[in-house]
C-alpha cells in the first residue's frame, strides 16, 4: 500500500515538473512571448505618438480649464459694461448722465400733471433703467456687427498663414483693413501684446469686451497653437467654417420663429388696439378705468398680466444654442 502511494506520488511529481518545462515548449506560448516581444518593438514609435496625443489633449483641456476659471472670475463691472457697448465714456460721465435723464424723466412727469408718485416712478426709470437698457441696446448691437465680420476677419488669418506670414502681422492686416468693431478689437489685441502680454493671453482678453462664443473660440485657438503648436492654418480654418455654420443656424433660426414672433406681437397689441378704438368710439364708456380706484386696479392688473404672457411668449421663441 505504501509503495503505491509513493509511486503515484512519484508520478504526480514528475508530471508536474514535465507540464512545467514541456508545456511551453508544446503549446507555442514560447513563440508567443516572443512574438509580442517583437511587436512591442516595432510599435515604439506609435507608441511615442500616441503619448504625444495624450500629452497634446491634456494640454488642450488644461488650457479649456484655465479659459472657462478665468471667464467665471471677470466681474462685469460697469466700466466693462460701457467698454462692451462700444461707448468710449468714463464711469463718472455715464453716472452724470443718468442724473440728468433722470431729472428730465421727472420733470416731464410734472408736466404732463400724473402725480408726484407717477413721476418719482418716472424718474426712477429715467436715472437707472433707460441707461442700462441703451446700453444693452448699444452692445447687441456691436455684437451683431462683430459676428457679421468676423468669419471675413478669420478667412483673412488664415490666407495670411497660409501665405507664409507671422500670426502676428496677420492680425495687423486685420486691425489695419477691417470694419468695426473688428478694427477696434484686434487693435487692441495688438496693443496689448505690445506691452509684454503673450499673444495667446491678449487673444483671450477678447472675449471680455465681446463676450460672445465665437470670440471665446478664437481665443481658445490661438492660445492653444501658442502653447501646444500645430496647424494654425487649418484649426482657424475649421474656426472659421464654424462660425458661418452658426450664423447659418440662427438665420434660419430667426426665419422659422418670425410666425410666432408676429403671433405675440399681435397678441400683445391687441388689448391696447381695442382699449384705444374704444376710448375713440365711446369714451364715456372706458372712462371709468382712469377715473375711479377700482379701474385702476384693474388697468395695474391687466397691466402685469399682459407683461407676464409677452414675457412668456418671448422665452418660447428665443433660442440659445
């Protein structure tokens, strides 16, 4: 019994140590070895690009990182706001300003006879409201004039580099031959490279007096060709092919939301049209709405609730994208 156990012990032992020396040499994982060995050899190269573009993409989205920190940490400021607007207008003057549309607002308010609450109301407008309100007004419109000239301006950088010159004078070209806004903004741009700030950071400061994505994507470009190289020429290309696809997209945008916009604006009208006909016709009739406290309430309340529905309408037929 004993010399049985210890043969099969034998034999298990000996098997054991044949699948360890034979088997590799019977199933080619040998030749396997090997053969990945040579592979991994071969493919050092791949390999190293592959790290590149590892390496490239981190870069690019360390970059994109650094651009949206400092976009949140810009304040905007009232000096910022009148410099976005295209005015050229000094904290101070645009504060006297608003004073004097405010007496004016007031002052009429007196005139026409509606009350001293009615014209404090008025002069409140005058001094805080109008203001702003222009000077919302004043930077879309410098936007849209920005927008509509700058896929031209990008299609100027990219012959340019493709002809053999520096980005640099390219952006000169551009200040020099331009329209505006875009003459003021890349003569800035220039401006501020000229006194020591790299041309990749100066292209960024461009989205903080026209702050609009298009202006963010061009930064984002340059100062990623600045830091992490590559073919400035087709990236703007690609810059530039974007942005006439955007503006694409909102004309058609504007074009398909034109029936709801006329929609809303005939809705809106609508009540004054018929307050107004009515007042003409039978005046006695509408009379009681200026005349008597509950009129007035109801002309405050139809008041708030017909800016509520514009206001509602007007978010359904904007689009943001």
């Amino acid at each position: 019994m004993n010399m049985l156990a210890i043969a099969f012990l034998a034999a298990v032992a000996v098997g054991g140590i044949a699948y360890v020396f034979l088997f590799p040499l019977l199933s080619g994982e040998r030749q396997a070895e090997k053969r990945r060995e040579n592979v991994a050899r071969t493919d050092h190269t791949p390999r190293t690009a592959r790290t590149q573009q590892r390496s490239r993409r981190e870069l690019i989205e360390n970059t994109l990182k650094e651009v949206d920190e400092r976009n949140k940490k810009t304040k905007l400021t009232l000096a910022i706001r009148i410099s976005q607007a295209g005015l050229s207008w000094s904290k101070n003057r645009f504060i006297a300003i608003s004073c004097g549309t405010g007496v004016g607002f007031l002052f009429v308010g007196i005139l026409l006879g509606v009350g001293l609450p009615v014209a404090m109301a008025l002069a409140f407008a005058g001094g805080f409201g109008f203001p702003r309100w222009l000077l919302s007004f004043l930077k879309k419109r410098r936007e849209q004039k920005f927008l509509n000239a700058f896929p031209d301006a990008i299609d100027v950088i990219v012959r340019g580099v493709k002809a053999g010159l520096p980005l640099l004078d390219c952006i000169k070209m551009v200040a020099t031959e331009a329209p505006e806004p875009i003459k003021s903004e890349f003569r800035s741009i220039l401006d501020t490279q000229a006194i020591g700030m790299p041309l990749g950071e100066a292209c960024g400061k461009l989205y903080e007096r026209t702050p609009l994505p298009e202006a963010n994507f061009f930064g984002i470009v340059i100062g990623i060709q600045q830091r992490a190289g590559g073919n400035l020429s087709e990236a703007l290309g690609n810059l530039s092919r974007v942005l006439r696809d955007r503006k694409k997209m909102k004309a058609k945008v504007r074009a398909m939301s034109q029936e709801a916009k006329a929609s809303a604006g005939i809705i809106g009208a609508l009540p004054i049209a018929v307050m107004t006909l009515v007042y003409v016709t039978s005046p006695g009739y509408i009379s009681l709405l200026f005349t008597e406290q509950l009129g007035h309430l109801m002309l405050a309340g139809s008041a708030l609730w017909m800016a509520t529905g514009v206001f509602v309408m007007k978010k359904m037929i904007n689009f943001d994208f």
